[in-house]
C-alpha cells in the first residue's frame, strides 16, 4: 500500500559516517528523497566529522550523530546504540528504517522493532559471513544476521550472488529477499593528461610518464591490497618504470606502509589517502586492480568500466555480474598474487592499442532509486 505524502518520513542508519560504498548509498537515496519532498534523516557513528555528514549539508536531510553506535563488538556500546536508536524512533517516527551495514542492519532492527517502527528494510553491501573471519566470530555474526532476519521486513542484496549467500544463510525468506544492483550516475571524467598532471603536482614522486596500476579502495583486509602490493613488487623488479597508485584510507595503512618500507618500494608505491571524487581521475590509469577477497558490487567497479579503462579483478561478488571478460576486462582468484600478476601485464599488452567498450550495460542511480521506491511503497 502506498504510503500517503505527508507520512513518507524515512530513516536511513549506517554504522559509520567516514566516507565509503554504503555512506554513498545512503547519501544517494537520501538526498534523492529529500529532494522529492520527503522527510529524511540520516544517523551514524563512528565520527561526528565524518564525510558522510559534511556531504548532507544543504541537501535537505537532517543528519544525527549516534555517539554509542561503533564498528567493533562492543557489549555496553552496543546496548546503548540500541538505546540511543530507539529513542531517535521515537522521536522521529519514522515510517520507514533503511538499516545499512552489519552492525547498524543488528542493533537497528533491534530498536526499531521495539519502537513500532512500520517497516524495517535492510541492505546487504557485501555479505559479512564472506569475510575471513575465526570460527566463533563467523557464528556470532550469522546468529545476529539470523536473528536480525527475523525482525526486518525486506532484505536488499546489491548483487545476486549476495541474494543466494542471502538465502544459503537463512538470514531471511527468500521471499522477502530482493536484489537491487547499485548504480552510478554520469561522470565527468578528466582526460588522461588532465588527471595525470593533476595527481603528479598533488603528489611529486608520481612520474606522469611511467605506467599506472591504480585502484580507487579503502584500506581494509578484505580489499585485499597486500596481494596487489606483493604484486607489485614483482612486476616493479623487471619493469621499474611501473608506477602503483592506492586511492584511499583505512586501517590497514600502517600494515601497508610497513611492506612497502621493507620491500624497498617507496618509489614506486603510493598510498595517495583520501581523494575526495577520486573517480574523475580514472583515465590516468593504464590499469585498474581491485583484488578484493569479498563484495558486494563496488562502485569503483562500475565507474572504471565506465571509464573505459583496463580493469583486473577478483571473481567476487557482483564483480563477475557486471563484468564480462575479454582482452581488456580480466577476471581471477582472491590470494593469487601470481595471477594478479600475470594478468596485469597481459591486459596492458593487450590493450596498448585498442581500447573495448564494456560489453553489458553499466547499472544507473534512476534504476536504483525506482526499484528503491518500490520497495518502500509496497
């Protein structure tokens, strides 16, 4: 049943506020709706700084901080996010919570189901229960996804393979499971030499004339950028003019650094942080690397493909649903530095001369935003 105008007041929860593939998300949807007329609030942890919030400004939406709400397993924090989210509930009276993230899609459902809340949506980016996790961690995270289950209304899966893991795990009814691919909108791309010059002022060791392997990827384990750096110190013995550029920031930095120190490397691979729109750089890639060992469907995915430039990645997640292989589009193994490797420099010989289009169409924001809707308004 549709929910009448004056009613369509919507809560959008995610666990942290620090700029990544569900912060987009959510800041696409709420933006998008509050720029319908609906009445949308945005509340996350983490940083009360933190990108997602900066980027909420001017949009329409009303954006809240949840003190208590913190990534790691935390027993009292946990029981007082779930606090702090019921009375934000009730203060708001949302017709609708859409939980994103492992963390939030728990102790939100929890809260949400105490305070009445009419419908409870979540959105699986990238199913936790993937991740390399110890036994006994894997089994706590699968009882509160089962539980959780129990209490939400619709289960949004960004990609198939995610749906079926979805259903595998009986972390709800297949029946109120659905998958909605995320989608981009157009990009206004920098020209190769545009987004060379650009990024080699911004960071002097890049030398504009050498080859770039680059990947656009926040700095967590399961994006699996210690694979990407063991190739690179391969790759960079027999060809030194390789250049290896990561766009992006998180824990791992330190990890990171540490390999590239002691593997001598420094010349030739940079950790550049945070970019904000860092997409826009793309063509300054001769490749593009994303060697994750677990997704959902990423943007940056998408917006390489869009950029027409070569593209190396895991056969993970919704990867391999947007991503046909050919000469330019290569597909291999999580853990397989070799692989990585190998296929790095064959896609570059490949494709020195001849540039593919992508060979299935790139998922839109308008798509993603319709089927959103409806799954809000039946």
């Amino acid at each position: 049943m549709e929910i009448p105008a004056r009613m369509k007041k919507i809560l959008f929860l995610v666990t942290q506020s620090v700029w990544g593939g569900a912060q987009r998300y959510v800041f696409d949807l709420a933006s998008h709706f509050a720029s319908r007329g609906w009445d949308v609030t945005v509340a996350a942890g983490e940083d009360p700084e933190g990108e997602l919030f900066a980027r909420l400004q001017d949009t329409g939406v009303h954006a809240v901080y949840l003190s208590r709400l913190k990534r790691p397993l935390s027993p009292l924090n946990d029981v007082a996010a779930i606090a702090e989210i019921y009375q934000l509930c009730r203060s708001i009276r949302p017709q609708i919570v859409h939980l994103n993230s492992s963390k939030s899609g728990f102790l939100g459902a929890l809260a949400a189901r105490f305070a009445r809340v009419p419908k409870i949506i979540y959105t699986v980016h990238g199913l936790v229960l993937k991740e390399p996790l110890a036994p006994i961690i894997k089994l706590i995270y699968w009882l509160a996804e089962w539980f959780a289950g129990k209490l939400r209304d619709v289960t949004i899966c960004v990609s198939e393979d995610d749906h079926r893991a979805a259903i595998r795990a009986h972390i709800a009814k297949p029946q109120n499971i659905v998958t909605i691919p995320i989608g981009i909108k157009e990009i206004s791309f920098l020209t190769r030499d545009e987004a060379r010059l650009h990024l080699s002022k911004k960071f002097p060791p890049l030398n504009a004339a050498a080859t770039w392997i680059g990947t656009i990827a926040g700095l967590y384990a399961t994006k699996g950028l210690d694979t990407l750096l063991e190739s690179a110190k391969t790759i960079i013995q027999k060809n030194p003019e390789f250049h290896f550029l990561i766009i992006g920031e998180g824990p791992e930095r330190n990890k990171l650094e540490q390999f590239i120190a002691a593997n001598h490397l420094q010349k030739n691979c940079h950790l550049l942080g945070h970019i904000p729109d860092a997409a826009v750089y793309l063509k300054a890639f001769d490749c593009f690397a994303l060697p994750s060992l677990k997704e959902g469907l990423p943007y940056t995915i998408l917006e390489a493909l869009a950029a027409h430039i070569p593209i190396v990645a895991t056969r993970v997640g919704g990867i391999p649903e947007v991503m046909e292989e050919n000469a330019m589009y290569r597909l291999i193994d999580p853990k397989d530095s070799f692989a990585l490797t190998e296929v790095i420099l064959s896609v570059l010989s490949a494709t020195s001369t001849v540039r593919e289009s992508p060979p299935k169409p790139i998922p839109t924001l308008q798509t993603m935003i319709a089927a959103t809707e409806r799954v809000y308004l039946n």
